[in-house]
C-alpha cells in the first residue's frame, strides 16, 4: 500500500468535461455589454469565438461531451499521473498526507493544452483559418501554437514584453510550431501603440496583450481569438484534471481534506477543483478549496469584486470578477502566467460565496518551496506552480503543528524547464520580495465602470 503513483489507463480517459454551472447554489452574474450594460448574448460574442465553444460558455449543462478528435489527441499526455508526495512528506516530517497531480507531461509541460487542442479543433470545424491570442510566462501560447499546427491553424501570439525579454526559449517553442511572436505592447494595433505613446517603456501585461489579440481577431472575418484562461469555456476544459484524480483516489482508496492550486485567471485551479466542488454541493463531502496567487498581484486577496473589464484597452464585455483594475500594471515578476488583474468569474464568485478560500504568498517563499519540492521529488516547478507547492507545504506544516493528519491535494500544473532564469536569478539572491503598489491599485480601481448591478 505505499504506491508512489496512481495511474489510469487510456480508456479511462474521461469522455466528458464537468461543467460547474449545472450545479451552482446561486447563477454566475451575467457578463454585460459595456455599452448597454445588458447581458451579452451569443450574437455578441460571435465575431470573436467560435460557435462551439459559445454554447459552452453559456450551457449549465452538467456534462460536456469531449469530441473524439480531442480526446484522441489527449491520449498522446493523458490521463496524467496522481502521485503521492512521499519523500516530502518526509522532508517536511509532517503527518500529513500529499498528493499532486502532473500536467507538466503534455507536449507544452503544463495544463494549457488541455484547452488549446479544444479551442484549435471547434475553430478549425468552424472553417476559422487563424487565432490571435495573448501569452504570459509563454505556456499557453505555446499550447496554441502546438494545437495549431495540429490543425492547419496560424497562430499569431502577443506575448508580455517582460516575458518575451526573460523567456526567449518559450518564444522560440512557439516559433518551432511556426506560430508568430509579437512583444506586447507594439506598434501593430491601436490599443499597443496608445499604451507605449503613454508609458514608452512599459513591460506589459496580460490586459495589454489581449487588448491587442482582440483586436486583431475582431478587424479580421478569417480569424477568431482565443484565451488561455478566465473564460467558463477554458475551465471547463481543465475539469478533465480534477474527473481523472476522483477515480484516481479511488485507486489510492483516499478523499482528499484539501486542495491547492494557484490562480492567474483561474483554470487550472478550476480544473482540479470543481470536478471534487460537486462533492461538497451535494453535502456528501467537506473539502477545503485554497485558491494561491502571488502577493505582487493579489487579485482575490486584495481586489474588488465588481464589474470590469478583461482587458486594458476596455475592449472586452464586462466581467464581474475579483479585480484589482483593468489599467493596473503588476510587477514583473517571473510567474508571468500570475500577473493579471482580474480572476475567473467562476472561481470569484465562488470565493465570495465562501466556497474557496484566497491566500498570497511572497515569489521567495514559493522558489523556497519550489526547490524543497525539486530536492524531494525529482521535479521542478514551473514559477506559477511553486504558488501551489506552497500553499500545499503551509497545509502540511499546518498539519504538523496541530499534530492532524490530513490528506492534500494540489495541482503541479507545469515544469519548470523553460524558466531556469527564474531559477538562476532567485539562487543568486537576484529576486527581491515583490510587493504591488497599494496606490496603483487604488489609481486603478478608481477607474473601474460603474454598472448599475
Ligand atoms: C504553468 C502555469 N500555471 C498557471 C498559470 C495561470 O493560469 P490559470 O490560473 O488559468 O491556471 C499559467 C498561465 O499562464 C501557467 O503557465
């Protein structure tokens, strides 16, 4: 009974995603039309999605069928390992239990794929010929990049300028997929060139980037957008994570008490949290939900939960979600896939309906935890990931403290193998504790919409 990992085989490969909406104790807000502050509807959003992943977005439907061609491609990764953490365990000396599940073995090292062959295949069946999108840390848009050549799509990326600077190898995978790589902000769409003629040296963010991703896709008949995260359609796709470890738990005839994960807009915390949240709904389990961001962006910790927009250039819907202000900037800090301002609508509203708890941690402490992880595991974390390895080792030394063994899952949710700078830098003592700057969030959040809702 000490198994190390609990395997599935191909064919227990889920054949639908699990959509939280069909079970929610209260309905999500409705996403509004900046302009007329009304719920926006299909027509609405049709220049910039496809058809497909529309309905997705608005079913509460409770099972989502996974179409063969995607699940077929899955196969190549999934179903991913659950392991159970037993060497940290020891390392920490804690009585607690800890398992991780790892999505660091798709074609991108991380969860993104499981959203991006989805999104490529729907667009590709829908005639679509190419998506813009934006990319942090890189992950995702090397996801679409590999999803895209995959099925005969371009694939044009805006990717963070502080990313592009500190990531060229993430450029480079996406380029090897033939995707094209543009830092943001630039000089190629209205909503860049206005953000450098105001700040000529900005480092970008995600809410820059996808300004200038949607705006290409909307000028475009032939071309559609896509995003890596926040939307309901992406963490639906990501629920196949949390529907392989139920039965994977099975295997190791264990529940989880806790699950971590970290948070940048969502998904993949989403992905190995609803599927378990369905549990907790039906009173048939108590699970403590920890959602992990960074202190220098704390978007559920810190931000509103309000109405804004998704983007800087105000060109998205209105979404209400945690947010700490569409115009805020945060620190260039190297888990890039972390620094955006807002937060899944799914996963804000279940913090505030009290069914996940939001904690920050400082970047040192989750590099401290990312190599204590390394040393005892054999793996490293991507920067993003640390959040969560965190979060899961506080759970544990929690654990040992009040002497309580509890059993903790998180989400390793990608390797770290593109972000060796990140590693150099914090083991030469380079990295600083990275605080945001109360007044900037303050600036922007005294820019938010006001909506009558
Ligand atoms: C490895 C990794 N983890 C986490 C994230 C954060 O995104 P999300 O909260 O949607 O999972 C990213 C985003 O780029 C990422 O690359």
């Amino acid at each position: 009974m000490d198994s190390v990992k609990y395997l599935l085989n191909e064919n227990q490969l889920p054949t639908a995603w699990y959509n939280i909406q069909a079970d929610l104790p209260q309905p999500l807000p409705a996403v509004l039309h900046p302009g007329t502050q009304q719920p926006v509807t299909f027509e609405d959003m049709r220049p910039l999605f496809a058809d497909a992943l529309l309905e997705q977005e608005f079913s509460t439907e409770r099972w989502i069928p996974i179409p063969d061609p995607v699940r077929d491609i899955y196969r190549q990764w999934r179903p991913t390992p659950l392991y159970r953490a037993r060497r940290l365990e020891k390392a920490l000396d804690t009585p607690a239990k800890i398992y991780y599940k790892y999505e660091g073995l798709s074609p991108a090292g991380s969860h993104k794929p499981n959203t991006a062959f989805p999104q490529a295949y729907y667009n590709a069946q829908q005639g679509v010929k190419r998506l813009t999108t934006e990319t942090g840390a890189g992950q995702w848009g090397s996801s679409l990049a590999i999803a895209g050549v995959m099925f005969n799509l371009e694939i044009l990326v805006y990717m963070v300028k502080v990313s592009y600077q500190q990531k060229p190898y993430r450029r480079a995978l996406m380029e090897a997929y033939n995707a094209r790589v543009v830092a943001s902000p630039s000089t190629e769409t209205a909503a860049g060139r206005q953000i450098l003629a105001q700040s000529p040296d900005s480092s970008g963010s995600l809410g820059i980037a996808i300004s200038e991703a949607v705006e290409v896709a909307a000028q475009a008949e032939d071309t559609k957008y896509t995003l890596g995260s926040v939307l309901n359609h992406v963490l639906l796709h990501q629920t196949v994570i949390g529907l392989e470890a139920i039965a994977q738990f099975d295997l190791a005839q264990d529940y989880p008490d806790i699950i971590v994960g970290c948070t940048g807009g969502g998904s993949n915390f989403a992905g190995i949290a609803f599927p378990f949240m369905q549990h907790t709904f039906s009173g048939d389990k108590t699970i403590e939900f920890i959602a992990v961001e960074p202190v220098s962006c704390p978007t559920l910790t810190q931000g509103k939960y309000a109405y804004d927009f998704g983007d800087t250039a105000q060109m998205t819907p209105l979404i209400k979600m945690h947010t700490l202000g569409h115009s805020f900037v945060p620190p260039g800090i190297h888990a890039g896939g972390l620094r955006y301002h807002g937060m899944g609508p799914l996963v804000s509203h279940l913090v505030n309906l009290d069914y996940v708890k939001p904690l920050a941690y400082d970047q040192l402490d989750c590099f401290a935890a990312g190599l204590t992880f390394a040393k005892a595991e054999g793996i490293l974390p991507a920067p993003e990931a640390n959040h969560a390895v965190q979060g899961a080792i506080a759970q544990a030394l929690r654990c040992k403290a009040e002497g309580v063994s509890k059993t903790i899952l998180f989400n390793l949710c990608g390797h770290g193998h593109f972000d060796m700078q990140a590693y150099i830098d914090y083991q030469a003592g380079k990295l600083q504790t990275s605080e945001y700057s109360p007044e900037e969030v303050a600036m922007a959040l005294a820019g938010l919409p006001s909506v009558n809702h």
